[in-house]
C-alpha cells in the first residue's frame, strides 16, 4: 500500500490555494439582485519559513521624539537613506520619517538601527492588502433591531472615523450624510475600484438609504488611506506609515468611534497610535479577518481593548471564511448584506469588514443615548448567545443587539 506524508500533503493543499479579484465589470451594477463581492483587506500572517515580505521593498520607518528631529537627520546620513516624507504623529508626540534605503534591505536594516542606535526606532513599511470572492442571496441589516433602535435614534451628536480607501462621496445614497473626508493621497476618481471598498463600509455606516445605513445621522470622518496600484487597480494596499497618519488624523479629530475595516501582522506603529486612541476613550472596532484561520493572530483586531467583530449570515451562521480565536468579541451581519458601490451603484457584500462596520454603527446609536464610552459591558451584557454556551471562538459574546442593548440604556 501507497503511503502519503500527511504534512507534505497539508502544505500542498495550503499553497495552491488562491483567492480570485474581481473586476469593475464584475460589480458594478445597477439592481440589487447581483452577485455579492466580498471585500475585506487580508494578510497572512507571519511565519518564520518563508522570509517577511509585507513590507515595502525600499523603505524603512524612522520614530523619534517630536522634539529630537536632529537625531533623525544624523540617522539617515549615517545610513546612506533618503528622505520620502516627514510628519509629526501628534496625539503620540512622535515624529515619523519614511526614507528611502538605497537598495539596503529594510529588514536587515531596521534591525541594525534598532541594535546600535537609541535615539530612533526602526520599523519595515509593512503593507496591508485587499481581496475578493463572490457569494449569493440577500437579507435585511436589521436581525440586530437597528430597525427599532432608528425610532429613537439615528446616531446624532457622534462621530465615526473609518481607515479605508477614499469615498465616493457623490453617491446618490450619502448626498445628505454628514461625510468630511480626508485623502491622504491623490486618487483617480474615475476608478471605481480606488473607492469600492471604502464606499462600501462608508454605506453601512451612514447611508442615507434607510435600508442599508446603521448610523445615517452620526458624522463620518473618512481618511483614505489605502490605495491602487496604477498596473493593478483593484489590488488595493496600505502602509503602516498611512495607517499611522489615519490614526492620528483620526484622535486628532476628536472622533468617537473607530472603525478599522482591514487586516494586517502585528505591527508596533499601529498598535502603539492604536492604544493611543482607546486610552482617549475611542471606541476602535475592527474586523476579525477573513482567511478562514483557527487561532488567528491577525491585527489590530489582537490588540486589547479593540471590538472585534466577526459576520454571520441571516441564520446566524457564521462566515466560512471568519477567522476564529479567543480574540473575537461580537458577531454581526456581514453576509450578503446590501450596501453601496462606486458611480450610484448598490451591491450586495460580504467579509468581517461589513460585520465591522455594523458594530460601529451600532456603537455610534448608543452612545448617542448613553453619552458616556461604556458601550463594551452594555453590548457584552444584551448580546445573543450563539455557537457554544458562553464566550467561544467563533461567536465571541454573540450576536450584538442595538435593541435590546438600547432598552437597558434609556
């Protein structure tokens, strides 16, 4: 008898498998009876075999105290780097400076500095990326009891922040909506694919469609900061250096929730301006990461303090492709669910990033009535068991209810 090597087996399934991109072809689209696309930005994360690769090929990230940029400049003449850009993180008092290595690898380099110079902090550039798949069927937003909870408020007095790519702000549905928007860098307003995503979570969260908007009256604060390659539009990434710069626009703008829609590997940049925002009394909700993982240790939704939200369909079954660990906190819809797409289209979407977005809009309704920031132990309380009795994996707390969460609140 033939024996085969189980593990030799397991890689081989691991690394043929593959997730397909879509085009604008595939999602643009008129009726509310089409495909869904699924977005969600995802990455692997890291392992020791084979090498660290989700960082910018030529860049290294420079931290210093705000106050203390001479020591910098001495950092990147002494090293032979290039300066790409330079800003000071204010919320943190951290200044921040992207240079060019000069064909050094950022690794190997980022670790030098870190070992022979205390003045700075070395980071690579890590990048974060997006991803596609297609699923079927619709179902309302409203198994959570937004519907209920849109009586008595609709989310007024607060402000989301979301991290995402730019905004279709002239879609017919956000037109009313209290939307200021900040760009990080110029996009292509013509591609649909450089706001898809964005305008996607942008639609959950304060869509004036009363089908699709959880928050429609609370302000949304929309910093783009991930973008299109030119040869590769639809491939969207984002760097820790932007996501930093969000972030702080983010705590500087005073905002009241957070929402963070995408994935990545730990990365101290993120999760210190992370932390900085919960410790200002910012609720940060971010998505549990759609790859499908056991154990998972994506980020930032690791970080503690941070909402975690997983999707479920309109069974509450959760997402095949949710990632499980200890780290989820509340399951949400965020499959199939009708929202916005670039050029007044609709689409149907599914991903953690959807479920994510739920979760802060439902965050935004109820502090808007309960007027202080502990909004965790009130949904921890109200949410619907799901899955295994208790906290699991799969469900976290449960499914999250604005309703009923409301009717301890009034």
């Amino acid at each position: 008898m033939k024996h085969f090597n189980l593990i030799h087996l397991l890689v081989t399934l691991f690394v043929t498998l593959s997730v397909a991109s879509l085009s604008a072809e595939n999602y643009l689209v008129e009726d509310e009876s089409a495909d869904p696309v699924y977005f969600d930005f995802i990455y692997e994360p890291d392992r020791p075999i084979p090498p660290r690769t989700n960082f910018v090929k030529d860049e290294v990230v420079l931290l210093y105290p705000a106050d203390k940029a001479g020591s910098v400049k001495n950092i990147t003449k002494k090293y032979g780097l290039e300066t790409s850009s330079k800003v000071v993180l204010s919320s943190v008092n951290t200044g921040m400076l992207v240079a060019k290595t000069k064909g050094q690898n950022p690794l190997n380099l980022s670790k030098t500095i870190n070992q022979k110079e205390k003045s700075v902090e070395a980071a690579t550039n890590n990048v974060f990326k997006t991803a596609a798949t297609t699923f079927n069927n619709a179902y309302s937003m409203y198994e959570t009891g937004v519907r209920y909870v849109h009586a008595t408020t609709k989310g007024q007095g607060i402000t989301i922040c979301m991290v995402d790519t730019p905004v279709d702000i002239y879609h017919p549905s956000l037109s009313n909506a209290l939307i200021e928007t900040l760009d990080l860098f110029d996009f292509d307003e013509k591609s649909p694919e450089s706001m898809l995503h964005g305008t996607s979570v942008a639609g959950v969260l304060v869509s004036q469609n009363k089908h699709i908007g959880i928050a429609p009256r609370a302000k949304l604060f929309a910093v783009g900061a991930f973008k299109a390659d030119s040869s590769r539009p639809d491939d969207l990434k984002g760097t820790s250096s932007d996501v930093a710069k969000a972030l702080d626009a983010c705590i500087q703008h005073k905002v009241d929730v957070i929402n963070l829609s995408f994935t990545g590997g730990k990365d101290s940049l993120v999760e210190k301006m992370v932390n900085k925002a919960i410790n200002k009394g910012i609720i940060v909700v971010a998505a549990a990461g759609n790859g499908g993982r056991v154990g998972s240790t994506i980020y930032p939704a690791l970080i503690p303090g941070v909402l975690t939200a997983t999707a479920v369909d309109e069974n509450q079954k959760l997402f095949d492709m949710a990632d499980k660990g200890q780290f989820i906190d509340y399951a949400a819809p965020g499959v199939n669910i009708l929202t916005l797409a670039p050029q007044g289209k609709y689409k149907l979407a599914t991903g953690t990033s959807i479920s994510s977005a739920h979760v802060s809009g439902v965050a935004a309704l109820l502090l808007s009535r309960k007027g202080n920031k502990n909004i965790n132990n009130v949904l921890k309380q109200t949410a619907v068991d799901l899955g295994k009795p208790g906290r699991d994996q799969e469900y976290g707390e449960g499914l999250i209810s604005a309703s009923r969460a409301l009717a301890i609140i009034k």
